[in-house]
C-alpha cells in the first residue's frame, strides 16, 4: 500500500516516524555524537554502536523494510554509495530478494564504468557504476547511512537513471537537518532518524 501523495514526477520527501516509538528511542541513543570529528565544529554521527548491536541492526532493517512497503517502492534492485551504503545495501537487498548494486568511488569497479561527478562544499568527487548493473524496467532504490547535503545520493541516482533505471527513492538511517539534503536528491527520501547537523 503506498503513501497518498507519492507520484513518479515529483518528489515527495517523509521524515523520520514519530519518537514516541521506543525502538527509535533506543536508536536514536545508540548513535554516538563524537565532537569536532573529523575537524572542529563538525558533531560526528557514529553509528558503529548500532552496527555493533546485532538485535538491534536486526531491528532497524526490520523498520526499513516496513517502511520501504509502507511507501510502496517496490526495487527490483538496491544502490549502496561507497561505504556505508554497502552495509545498509546488502542488508535490504537480501532481505527483499532483490539485487545489489555498488556505487564506487573511481578505479574500483572491474568492468566498464560511467562515472558521474557532484560537488563538495570544497571541490568535487565523483562516483561509479557498472554500465550493465541495470537498465530500463529496473525499479532501483538508493540506500545509505546518512543524509547530509544530498550530493552523494544525487550523484547515484543520476548514474541509476542514466542506464535507463527508474529511482524510486532513497532510504537513510539519519538525515542531518539544516543541510537542505532532501531539496538536493532529485528523488523521494524516507530517514529513520533525524538529528541537527
């Protein structure tokens, strides 16, 4: 059943579900703010402790796939950017039956590539896929740990669509706010978490 609202032409973006739930309370403490990590001012999001915690990482694919269904994506396939996309990735794809597709930074993929670049708030960087990962009549959902400017899931959602792939959506454990990620991403956001950037 999808979600009233949800169209293939505009994006419509949902945020995290209600914090009255105990389970996103239990999450949301389990992440770690580390301070001034990886430069002073910036409050680092670690999720390692959830990782660490295997009911608990049980318990956040389980949320994610209820909530995947709940906003009728329906992916034939799952897009992890470089790295922690893999594990949130992998996890979903299987879960779902579906495929798994590795967004890599340059050099890394063995076959051949197309490469699209995005903007950093100092410079550029740029990600990669497999030309033959998907094609038209594939359904590919953009998966990661963390939404911050949107630059990384616009890149892969790019590079989906370019091999004639529809993107359907991206699913996050934590958006940062105040970073106008979700106006960035050029396709609809589902985060389970929410925190100030």
């Amino acid at each position: 059943m999808g979600i009233p609202g949800l169209t293939a032409r505009a994006p419509t973006h949902y945020g995290a579900v209600s914090m009255d739930d105990d389970f996103l309370v239990t999450l949301r403490n389990t992440v770690r703010t580390v301070p001034d990590f990886p430069i002073e001012g910036i409050m680092f999001r670690d999720i390692t402790p959830v990782l660490a915690d295997g009911e608990l990482l049980t318990d956040l694919v389980d949320r994610m796939i209820s909530d995947i269904d709940a906003l009728g994506w329906e992916p034939t396939h799952i897009a992890g950017p470089e790295s922690r996309g893999f594990i949130f990735g992998s996890l979903i794809a299987e879960r779902l039956g579906v495929g798994f597709i590795p967004i890599r930074k340059p050099g890394k993929l063995p076959h051949q590539t197309k490469t699209v670049e995005y903007s950093l708030e100092y410079g550029t960087n740029a990600l990669e896929i497999h030309t033959d990962a998907v094609g038209p009549g594939d359904r590919v959902l953009v998966a990661d740990d963390l939404l911050a400017t949107g630059g990384t899931v616009a890149a892969t959602v790019e590079l989906c669509s370019s091999l004639g792939a529809v993107v359907v959506g991206g699913i996050f454990l934590i958006e940062l706010e105040g970073l106008d990620g979700r106006a960035n991403c050029d396709t609809d956001v589902h985060a389970i978490l929410q925190f100030p950037a």
